[in-house]
C-alpha cells in the first residue's frame, strides 16, 4: 500500500499524493499525477501520464508541476518578426535582437522574454523582448510594446528547447482540459534567464500560457 507523503527537495518542498509534477529528463510524460510512495515514503515516486507509469528513484527527478499566476501588465521593447508554426524563424529573430540588446534603457532585470500571439493555422507575429521601466530611449529598429497582464498557468521547463514541444503537447491534450480553465485569447511567452541556450540540455526557462 503506498504512503500519502512522500520526500522533500533541497527547498524543504514536501511532495504529497495527487501533486502534480514535472520529471527532469523525461519531458515525453509532460505533467504527471503522484499515485503514492514505497514503503519508506521516500525512495520511490510512482506518477501516471495517461497510460504511461514511471518510478522515479533520484529526488532531484522531479519538480513542481504547473502553477496558476496573475500577471500585472509589463513594459517592453524589442524587435519582433512574421512567421507560422511550419515557417519558424525564431532563431533568425534572436540572431538579430541579441548583438543590439545592450542598447536598450531603463531594464527592470537581466531576464529575456520570447512572446508570440499564436494564430494556429496562419502567420503570427514573434517578439524577442526584455521589460522595461518606461517606454522611453527606444533603439532605432526596435519597438515598444505592453503586455496585457492576466492569469496564465506557469510551468517550469528544464532541458533543450527542442524538448518543449512535448510538454505543449502534454498541456494542451492532458493539463488543460481536467483544468477547469480554457485558453485566452492573449500574448504566450516564455520567461529565459540571462544565460539561456536552446541547445543545453540543462537550459531552464518558465512557460507562461494565458488562460481564463
């Protein structure tokens, strides 16, 4: 019979039957149900995406799964390209916008952020952008935009970029649906920390999805 709590992380976070959580290494599960534990309550972590069962045996496998948060609108400035979902130019965008990034002013924090209002079947505008204090002191090329604030569901990504597209997968076909929340018609971005690379297996970033 398995135990209703399980271990805590290095963060003294306790894990508890009916959590939800993210496996490091294993995007492919997307976010996972905690069923139980071993005996001990601490060696084993049992969790079920749709058919799939995995036993976690290392803590530092897991990580809190989604989180709901209400945005307060924000400030910023960057430059922004037309592509689709089959036309991707993402990394065309970021090549342009990187070597100019140290221009801009009034910067709140040393954070990236990688924002797109998707249209699923039809181009759609991406921008590669940082907050800002005042739309003020733009650099020639750029251009000044405000994100709408508003409650989005927040997860936590660890691993290459190329790996995110399960994790959607995931939200869209598993977490959405038994959420009791819908998409909104608003702007997705992804949060990147200053020392972001898309290919590093170890790259974190926060994925912020609009929902009502």
């Amino acid at each position: 019979m398995s135990c209703h709590t399980g271990p805590s992380d290095e963060l003294g976070r306790r894990l508890s039957k009916g959590d939800t959580v993210l496996i490091v290494g294993k995007p492919e599960l997307g976010p996972c149900e905690v069923l139980g534990f071993d005996q001990t309550g601490k060696a084993e972590i049992r969790v079920a995406a749709s058919e799939t069962v995995a036993v976690v045996t290392n803590l530092l496998e897991w990580r809190p799964g989604p989180t709901i948060e209400t945005l307060r609108e924000k400030k910023l400035v960057g430059m922004h390209l037309t592509m689709s979902l089959a036309q991707d130019k993402t990394g065309e965008l970021w090549k342009r916008f990187m070597p100019r990034r140290a221009e801009i002013k009034h910067r709140v924090d040393d954070n990236f952020i990688s924002m797109e209002f998707y249209t699923p079947d039809a181009p759609f505008e991406k921008w590669a952008v940082v907050e800002v204090s005042a739309h003020a002191d733009i650099p020639d090329g750029m251009e000044p935009y405000t994100l709408r604030g508003g409650q989005y569901v927040v997860f936590k990504h660890k691993g290459p970029a190329r790996a995110a597209p399960n994790l959607f997968s995931h939200l869209f076909s598993g977490w959405l649906p038994k959420s009791g929340h819908a998409l909104e018609d608003r702007e997705h971005f992804e949060l990147l920390p200053k020392d972001y690379r898309p290919d590093d297996p170890n790259a974190q970033e926060e994925i912020w999805i609009p929902i009502k």
